[in-house]
C-alpha cells in the first residue's frame, strides 16, 4: 500500500472497479490492450501519476481475471506492481521536496482517513465494490477539502460537467461545504447542519458515519452500535445478499408497521371526520394502543441513536438533520422513536428529512442553483377519492391559502399532465390511491399507476406532496432503494412528503390541514412536517396518525407565492 493517504484511497477505489468489472464480464482483451498502450504512453512521457493509477489499475485486472480462470501472464502483473511502487515512491520523493509541509498535511489526512478504511473495509466485506469505490472518494473529498476549501454551487456544477462520475461519487463533502451557504442564501434558522450515513453489519450491529457542518468548527464521526443484550457479532463476518444484517431492529419494523396498518383499519371508529377529534375513551384506548409499542419504539430508538451521539447534535445545536438509513430501514416511523429520556425524535430541537443516500446531497444542492417556479398545480385523479374520502376537501383547503393553484382532476390527471407539472410547477399536490405495481405502492393516476421516473429533459425541480397510501414505504435491494421515493428522486423533485403506511382519508385530510397552515405562515417544509405531526398528536396520540408521513430531500423548500 502506499504511504500516501490519498493515493491509497486511489488505488483501492482502482481496485474496487476492476474488481466490479471483471465479476460483471466486462473487461475484453480490447480493453486490457488500450490500457497497456495507455500506460506505455505514461511511462514515456514521465508521467508518474498517471502511471501509478493506470500501472495499478492494469495489474489488479490481470489479478481478478486469473482468479475467475482467465488464461493469464501473473509474472507481467507482478512486474506491474514493481512499476507502480517505483513511480509511487518517485512521486512522494517529489512531494516532499517540493513542499516541506507535505508532511503534516500527509499527518492530518491519515486521521481522517481512518474511518473511512473501516467503511470500505465494511463494503468489501458485503461485496458491494461500488460501495469501497464510493467510500474511496468521500475520504479524498475530505482529504482535499482543507487544501481546496469550500466550494459553490457553481464549482459543483463545474465538476459535474467536467466529469459526471467524479461529481457523483465527491459529492457528498462538496455539498456539505456548500450548503450551509445555500440555506443561508434561501433560507434562515439553521445554525447547524448534521447529516449520518447507516448502514447494517451482521448480527444486531450497524455503522454510521457522522458528519456535523457548525459555525464554530465541523467535525465528524464513526460510530458502530451493537443491539442491547445481544452478543458482539465478528465486525466483517461475511453475510451474502444481507441475511442477518439488522435481524432485530427489521422484525420490530415489520411488527410497527402492522401495528399502524391496524390502528388506520379502525380510524372510522376512533374520532369525528370533521375535526379530528376523539372522545375521551377513544383517546385513552389509542393511548393504551401506543403504550403497547412504546418499548419497540425505544428499542429502536436508543439503538439508532446512541446516547453519545444524540448529546453531540445537542451540543452542536444542530437544526436539521439528514437521515441516509439503511435502506432496509427507511420505512422505519423515525418520527416516532423515542429515546432513553422517553422523548421522541419530534420533539428533538432538529428537523428531520431522509435521502436515498448521502450522496443525494449532491442532488439537494444542486437543485437549490435554480429558481422555485411560482405554480402550484393540484391533482385529483380519483373520483371515489374525492367524494368519499375527503380528497375535494383537501383540494379546496389548499387553494384557500392559494387562490391561483390549478386542479387537475379525474380524466384529466393523467400520467403526461404530471410530467407538464414537473416541467411547468414548483409545487404538486397528489391526492389519490395507493397502489401495488411491481412489489411497491405507487400512486395512482387515471391512466395508470405512476410507476416510472419522469425524465423529459426539462425540470423545474418541484416539491411533491402526495397523500396516497403507502407510497413512502420503500423495497431494498442491496444499497438501493425502490418505491416512490426513488422514483420522485430520479423526477428530479426537491422534496417528497408521502405517508409510509396506509392513511385514513380525513385523517390525513386534518394532519394536511395543519401542514399547509404552518407552510402558509411561512415556514419551511420539514418544519411543517414536524408541526403537523405534533398538532395531531394532541389529538391523535396514536403514531400510525401523527408519524405516518415522512419528509426526504431539501428541508428549505417553501410553499410558492
């Protein structure tokens, strides 16, 4: 390995796609031959960076491909790796002598590259290659990022036009740089922002890693968490395709779910449509109802958020946070985990919005370089919604805050009318059936289910608010999330607040109402969320009715006009 940090996370994220590629059957002999002329053509122009990254990248191929039975010189590879660590050594002896300071910069960097090792550690070990690759360039992202300081949405979009993989995969500690700069220009009230980045291990164990962006002085942070009372699982012990990562915490999530699946079953009976106001034994059987789960909420709770690191936002005044779950997690209600001090996240000083990944700050900052546009377009595309279920009302409540919004509604609320409104709006509202369409819910529009991103080119990048059942609840494969999120993410919208479970049509009309209320008042939409959530709670104490709507994507994002 080199003695270089930086060219170290270089050679391991080289490592990472050659190893990718030969398990995918994509590298030809082709390919190995240009990369031969390639690195000759290095050699002879004394390019010792390039022959160091292209020597390495050569080598390791020849490696993976002998390993899968390809017919292979290994004496040509290990000759290779001599090369690489002659120019590795040529280029730090050039280093050092150009600069005397090399050598505390190297110091600072080999602290914060530290955890990142561990992270690509972790990934290697669940052979996910795409993740060490990722997790390579996140740790030369913070080693650059002292010597390079911050950075603008400009200068990401200039990366991005540079080279859209390089962006992509650096993303997310430019965009930590730069946001805090976007929330100031767009909007006011955060002094601090935190984002954490979960994913499981094996057994009842997970990793996140913490990144905290404050006036004073950023920092951040591992942390590994083991299940209570459960015994410590090996750190890396393989596990294929994810079985018995997060065995734990992923049946209590099974067990929540259903739990709020049952309490919206029973909505009908438990308060009064037209306030959303229940008796008082209404409220003290939903009250016992929410005592029962109270326990898995608290254990998933202190788990997720250990004690250490919910008093370091503390200390931090952090005012939002991004959440990047483990995808098999994200349709957790995170509203409603409770702490050791029997608070919940709701009532914590930070508001709360969940990504796909972190490197969907990437995204959050790059939407934020366009301006909002002013229309508001309103969708309907259920009759039986719309007379039965409360839908015209909610309509109509909101073009009371917004006399100019446009309502599309039943024939005319179709798939090509959403797109309009993704080209066209900066918000959109959707009130319709959930529906099932290939293993998730997706809303239902009257031509069909909304079941494909929309990508037409052109994006105003809207905010979307959908009140259709179960359209937040995501299927995990891998890394990746899939559902409505995902789909709202590739649509190039800001931000998406959808319910994860089934909703009663009044119920949500009222956790609605109280939404667009604080929106109207001028506050930003991960603070409505978290308003609305308290407001009903006080009414509804049950969390399948306060908790049941998520927000992810740009917490800034403001009702137009």
């Amino acid at each position: 390995a080199s003695r270089g940090p930086a060219l170290r996370a270089a050679r391991i994220s080289r490592q990472a796609l050659a190893t990718a590629a030969v398990l995918e059957g994509k590298e030809t002999e082709a390919d190995l031959a240009t990369m031969e002329n390639t690195l000759d053509r290095a050699y002879k122009r004394k390019d010792a960076a390039a022959v160091t990254l292209v020597g390495g990248d050569l080598a390791r191929t020849l490696f993976c491909r002998h390993h899968e039975g390809h017919p292979t010189d290994l004496s040509k590879a290990q000759a290779l790796m001599s090369l690489v660590e002659s120019a590795d050594d040529f280029m730090w002896a050039q280093a050092t002598k150009a600069d005397e300071s090399v050598g505390a910069r190297i110091e600072r960097a080999e602290g914060a590259f530290n955890n990142i090792e561990t992270a690509i550690a972790i990934c290697l070990d669940r052979q996910d290659p795409v993740g060490a690759f990722a997790a390579c360039c996140t740790a030369k992202a913070r080693i650059l990022r002292d010597s390079l300081g911050p950075r603008t949405s400009g200068q990401i979009e200039k990366f991005r036009s540079i080279d859209p993989r390089f962006a992509s995969l650096d993303s997310k500690h430019l965009a930590i740089d730069a946001f805090p700069q976007l929330v100031n220009e767009l909007a006011s009230g955060y002094g601090s922002l935190a984002t954490i980045d979960q994913f499981l291990l094996s057994g009842d164990s997970f990793y996140a890693h913490v990144d905290v962006c404050e006036e004073r002085e950023p920092w951040t942070q591992s942390v590994v968490a083991h299940w209570p009372g459960q015994p410590e699982s090996p750190l890396f012990a393989r596990q294929m395709r994810g079985k018995g990562q997060g065995v734990q915490a992923r049946r209590l999530q099974g067990d929540l779910l259903q739990e709020f699946e049952r309490q919206s079953g029973r909505a009908p009976f438990l308060f009064s449509r037209e306030t959303a106001e229940a008796d008082s034994g209404q409220k003290g059987r939903m009250l016992e109802d929410a005592e029962s789960i109270r326990d898995k909420l608290r254990a998933l709770g202190v788990w997720l958020f250990p004690k250490d690191l919910r008093d370091a936002l503390l200390k931090s005044e952090v005012r939002h946070l991004f959440l990047s779950p483990d995808p098999r997690l994200f349709s957790l209600p995170w509203q409603a985990l409770l702490f050791e001090d029997g608070t919940a996240l709701v009532d914590q000083p930070w508001t709360l919005s969940l990504l796909p990944s972190a490197l969907s700050l990437y995204d959050v900052a790059r939407r934020r370089t366009r301006k909002v546009h002013e229309n508001i377009a309103l969708f309907g595309p259920d009759g039986s919604v719309n007379g039965d279920a409360g839908g015209s009302l909610e309509l109509e409540m909101i073009r009371a805050f917004r006399p100019t919004a446009s309502v599309v509604t039943e024939e005319q609320a179709t798939l090509a009318a959403m797109a309009n409104s993704v080209e066209n709006s900066g918000w959109v509202h959707l009130r319709t059936h959930g529906v099932h369409s290939h293993g998730v819910y997706v809303p239902k529009l009257h031509d069909g289910p909304w079941n494909e991103p929309i990508q037409n080119g052109v994006s105003s990048y809207p905010v979307l608010v959908s009140t259709s059942c179960r359209t937040g609840e995501t299927l995990s494969k891998g890394q990746d999330v899939f559902g409505m999120v995902e789909i709202a993410e590739r649509s190039d919208f800001r931000s998406v607040v959808t319910p994860i479970v089934s909703v009663d049509g009044f119920a949500a009309y009222h956790w609605m109402r109280d939404f667009y209320a604080k929106l109207a008042g001028g506050v930003n939409i991960a603070q409505a969320v978290r308003a609305a959530s308290c407001s009903m709670r006080e009414r509804l104490p049950h969390p399948a009715f306060w908790a049941a709507f998520i927000c992810t994507g740009d917490p800034t994002c403001v009702l137009p006009g």
